[in-house]
C-alpha cells in the first residue's frame, strides 16, 4: 500500500519507533528518516532511496545538546555556529562518537548533525529518545522535494507514512560545514550563505564543495539533482539565436521575456523570482526543476544569478543540474 499523508506526529512517532520510515518535513527540504540507533531502519533507507553505501547520512535532534552528545570533539568555531543557527539551515561535520553506527556515517571517522527548525519535526523529535537519520526523500540523484507530495510521487511505494509539514520555507538544503584540522570549511553550500558563516566567525572560511578525488562530502557528486533533461548553462552574452535554439530557459529577475510566445521559435522562460528576491528564487529551484524534468523539453537553457548569498547555492544545484 502506498505511504499516506498525515499531519498525525504521534502516528509518524509510533512508526519510527516500529523501525520504519517516514518522510518529514524540514525548514530546507523534505527527509526521509528512520532511528539512526536501528541498523535496520539506516539500511532501509539507502534501499529506498536506491542511495550508495559510501555515502553517509545526517543526524537530526531536537535540541544542540542532544545532538552534539554523538561528536567526539566540537571546535569553538563549531560551537559558535550552533549557538547562532540551530535550528536552522546548518549542518556541522564532527569527529563521531563510537554511539554513532558506520552505517550512518558510510565508515567515516566524521558524522553529520542537524537540529532541524520545522515546528512538526522538532515536536516529533522531542517525543522520540533516538536521533533521526535523514537524507533528502528522493530517489539518489533527483531533485530534492520540497512538498509532501513530491515524496508521494517519487517515494510512496519505498516506505511507510509522509509527514506534511506544507511547501518547505527555505527550499535548498542545509549548508554543510565540516572542521579539517580545526578550520571551518564549506563542504555543500546551501539555505544558510556563507557571507552569514563567516560574520558569525569573524573570519573568511575555504569553500571545498568539489569531490574530484577526495570526496570529504561524497554526496556532492558532481551529477546530482538531475531534472532529467539536457541543460546549458547560457552566458548573459550569448545570442540570440543561441536562446531561439532553447525549448525553455530558467531566469532570474528577467526584464527582457517576451510576453507571449511568437508561435514556437521563442523559449519558455521560468523566472525563479521576478522581483530579484533570493530566498524566493530558493524556494521556486526545486519545483521549476521538477515542472521541467515533467514536459517533453530538448534543450533547457539556464541564466545563472547573482553570485551572492542564496544565489551561491542555486548556482551549485544548477550547475550540477547542467552537468553530464
Ligand atoms: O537540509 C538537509 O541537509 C537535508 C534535510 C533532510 O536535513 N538533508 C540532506 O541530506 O540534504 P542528504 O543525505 O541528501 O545530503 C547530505 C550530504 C551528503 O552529500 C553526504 O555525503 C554529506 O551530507 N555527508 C554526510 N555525512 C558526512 C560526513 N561525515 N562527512 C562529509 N559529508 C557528509
Ligand atoms: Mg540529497
């Protein structure tokens, strides 16, 4: 039978206690959770989302303190960006705790923590006494979804019961901060910018979101959040017949679209925020995706944004979008 859609947390609690999975909602993107304590669960979720062994999962806890309990060691830059953004839009890379199972963190000597802000999940993780490993709900590779019924439509047959939280309010996922040698580095960029990490710290951070050959977050493959058609990257200089060779273009705050179409030469544009506002532009990323990966498109252009704050961020999911 395919999961149901509940807004039940007591249901969604008694599941998870059974050992099962439910997908919840968070701030950034919709997760697909199981008990991190349960090798059964933690298996089950790679099976469902079709996801390779190597690559680790996040932990989720209702409070700092409960989740920094499974790092072994948290530098002061870490403390400090927990202090500020949890809950919130942040994941800390952190030596583990032998507690943690080399299941969630795919043999690493690292695990991945979140304290996630969604009232519905934080309430969820309160009544559980186990933490939540949670990737994105979607099938490996695919574009993360950022309503309930995005994981109805790719998830529902894969596990037991949705969470619907409503549209998610940030819409890229967290930003993953890890601590080589002690130094706060960007690992995937994400809903919180790091112009914020570094105000907080006092001090510029190395941005190393790129796993050629050492993958330290090895889900950052570079082919990820595939729509499922072919995109370019186009260039603000590029022609027009470059654009008239496009089925569809995303933009961003574009002035110069045509208002209708002049019978099938001239793209369809998706403007992730006509007003120029990033964190709209976030939120409409994964569902202009989704839409495009949906129509018949041969060629799909993309506009990259501005290269600040969120649009840091969109510009990663894009390019790993166009990327073959
Ligand atoms: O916003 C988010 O972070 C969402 C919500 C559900 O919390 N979760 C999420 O999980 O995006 P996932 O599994 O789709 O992406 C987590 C990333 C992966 O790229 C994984 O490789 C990386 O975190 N990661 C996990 N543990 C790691 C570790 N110990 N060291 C380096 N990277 C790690
Ligand atoms: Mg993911």
């Amino acid at each position: 039978m395919p999961a149901s859609i509940t807004t039940d947390i007591e249901r969604a609690a008694a599941v998870l206690r059974a050992g099962g999975l439910v997908a919840i909602p968070t701030e950034t993107v919709y997760g697909l959770a199981g008990n991190a304590m349960n090798e059964g669960a933690v298996t089950g979720i790679f099976a469902a989302k079709n996801r390779p062994s190597f690559d680790p999962l996040i932990i989720h806890q209702s409070s700092p303190d409960r989740i920094l309990a499974y790092a072994s060691e948290v530098p002061p830059d870490a403390e400090a960006l927990a202090g500020a953004y949890w809950p919130g839009p942040l994941t800390l890379v952190l030596p583990k705790k032998p507690a943690v199972s080399d299941l969630v963190s795919a043999g690493l000597p690292t695990v991945a923590l979140r304290v996630p802000a969604h009232p519905l999940t934080r309430e969820l993780l309160r009544r559980l006494d186990f933490p939540l490993a949670a990737p994105s709900a979607n099938p490996f590779g695919f574009v993360s979804p950022v309503t309930a019924q995005h994981v109805a439509d790719q998830l529902a047959d894969k596990i037991d019961l949705i969470l619907d939280g409503g549209p998610c309010r940030v819409g890229l996922e967290s930003t993953i901060v890890g601590f080589p040698d002690g130094k706060a580095t960007i690992l995937r960029k994400g809903g919180l910018p790091v112009e914020d990490i570094e105000s907080t710290l006092g001090h510029p951070v190395a941005v190393q979101t790129h796993s050629s050959s050492k993958p330290l977050a090895p889900g950052m493959l570079s082919r990820h959040y595939s729509p499922g058609v072919r995109m370019t990257i186009l260039e603000k200089t590029c022609t027009a017949d470059q654009l008239a060779a496009m089925d569809a273009v995303i933009v961003f705050a574009e002035k110069k679209k045509p208002e209708t179409s002049d019978g099938g030469t001239s793209p369809v544009y998706y403007d992730l925020s006509p007003s120029g506002d990033l964190a709209e532009a976030a939120r409409q990323l994964f569902p202009t995706l989704r839409k495009i990966g949906q129509q018949q498109y041969d060629q799909v252009g993309v506009f990259l944004l501005p290269e600040r704050g969120l649009g840091r961020a969109i510009n990663d999911r894009l390019r790993r979008a166009a990327a073959t």
